[in-house]
C-alpha cells in the first residue's frame, strides 16, 4: 500500500493534485444509463470520520475496474485520484459541494477495517418550511425527514416517450409544515415495499439528494437517480421527530 498522506474530504481541492488518500465509507451508489438503457458510467457517495460527504465518478472507460470492486455500506482507502470542479451552470448536484472526485486507472482501493466511526450516512436536512425557498435553487438537490401521510397505490402511466412508468404520491410532515412527495419507476416501488414491511407507526421518512419544484403553486418533492429513501433510520432527526410527536400527542391528550 503506497505510504501517503492520509487526508480528510474538506483537505481536498481540485486540480492542485493526484496523489490523495482519503478512508471513507460508500453510503450511496448508482449507475448512469442513456437513453438506449446503456450503462455510461457510476457515481458514489463517499463520507469519512468527520462526517463529511463528496461525490465520487466513475467514467465509461473505467467501469471495467470499479463496478464489483466497492460494495454499499463498506469502508475502503482511496489512494490516487482526481479532485474536480463542478462546472459553473451544472444543476443537481447530490448535495451542497462544489467539488467530486473522479476515479480513474491510476486509482487503487483497498478494504479498510477499524473504521466503524464513520457514520454509515450523512444529511443535510433542509426543513419544510424552506421549500418554497428552495424552489428558485435548483443546483443542488436537497434532504428532507418527515412524517408519513397520505400514501396512494402506485400508479402505471405511460409518459411523452412512450415508455411504461410508475408512481407513488404521499405526503409527508414536521408537525407545523407538510410537502407533497412524488416517487418515480424502482424507488416508488421499492418504497412500497419498505412501507409495507414496516414494523414502527407512525413511520418517518428522510429522502436524501432529492428535487424540490413548484407543482400549482406548491413545492413537490421527486426523485432523481441518486435520491434514496430511508425508512426509520437510526438518526437524530427521526428520534427528535417522534418525540416532538409524542410530546404533541400527550399535550392533546
């Protein structure tokens, strides 16, 4: 293993340098498709000891040697890479970073053990109230936590293309402002189930790297490919949630 400075996400900055080092965990990983259903390249979340989060690519010519090499939920050491910035009109960014790294054939990985203080996800919460507001940004996508409302079936529809699609539409709340969700194609479903397996009720929601837009007049939460949906996630935000609902429940009582 080379002998390199070992460096945190908020060390790296972009075009100064290759030789970076970094341990961190993949909390999230997705691939990019075409429009011909083509795998075009990959993208990961990596967040390391300090809970600092960075978007990592894989590009088409380097998926050969990536695509079985990192496993969700795993910590690795990440030696030699490129830190990049984004262009300046580039929209949807996972979350609020103007830079990501790009993995390349000089890039090596190795499994890493004794790391357990890197938290297996990291959020941003932007609240409900802040929705409107986050309407007229659209560089960067957002992450929300809320109580489950109003769920509907997911529904078959055929889009402009031609191509077979499913939704799910539901609401979710803070207990003083609410948001109207739409989920799309494998995510809707794969929330349905999630949903129906449940154990705890009420059961509370957090969307990570998710697209707020005016629907009516009214903020409308959707997925893009690096949305994920957490249900009942061990976190702060959810316990604090359900025990501001606890709380209101006894104060009515």
């Amino acid at each position: 293993m080379d002998d390199l400075q070992l460096h945190m996400i908020s060390n790296l900055r972009p075009h100064s340098a290759t030789n970076w080092r970094i341990k961190i965990r993949v909390t999230r990983m997705w691939q990019h498709m075409n429009g011909n259903a083509e795998i075009v390249g990959m993208s990961f979340i990596f967040a390391d000891a300090l809970g600092q989060r960075i978007q990592a690519s894989v590009p088409a010519a380097c998926l050969q040697q990536f695509e079985n090499l990192l496993i969700e939920g795993e910590t690795y050491d990440v030696h030699r890479f490129v830190v990049m910035q984004y262009p300046p009109m580039k929209k949807f960014i996972c979350f609020e970073n103007d830079i990501y790294i790009q993995l390349n054939h000089m890039t090596e990985i190795f499994v890493t053990e004794g790391v357990e203080f890197i938290p297996a996800q990291v959020f941003d919460f932007t609240d409900l109230s802040g929705l409107m507001e986050a309407t007229t940004e659209n560089k960067y996508l957002i992450d929300v936590v809320g109580i489950l409302q109003q769920v509907g079936p997911i529904t078959e529809f055929t889009n402009r293309r031609n191509q077979q699609q499913s939704a799910i539409h539901f609401r979710i709340t803070d207990l003083h402002d609410s948001a109207q969700v739409v989920l799309h194609n494998d995510l809707a479903h794969n929330f349905n189930t999630q949903i129906q397996n449940a154990v705890r009720h009420p059961i509370i929601v957090i969307i990570a790297s998710c697209r707020v837009h005016l629907d009516q007049g009214e903020p409308k939460l959707t997925n893009f490919p690096a949305t994920r949906v957490f249900i009942n996630h061990d976190h702060e935000a959810v316990g604090d949630l359900r025990d501001a609902l606890r709380l209101a429940n006894w104060v009515h009582n």
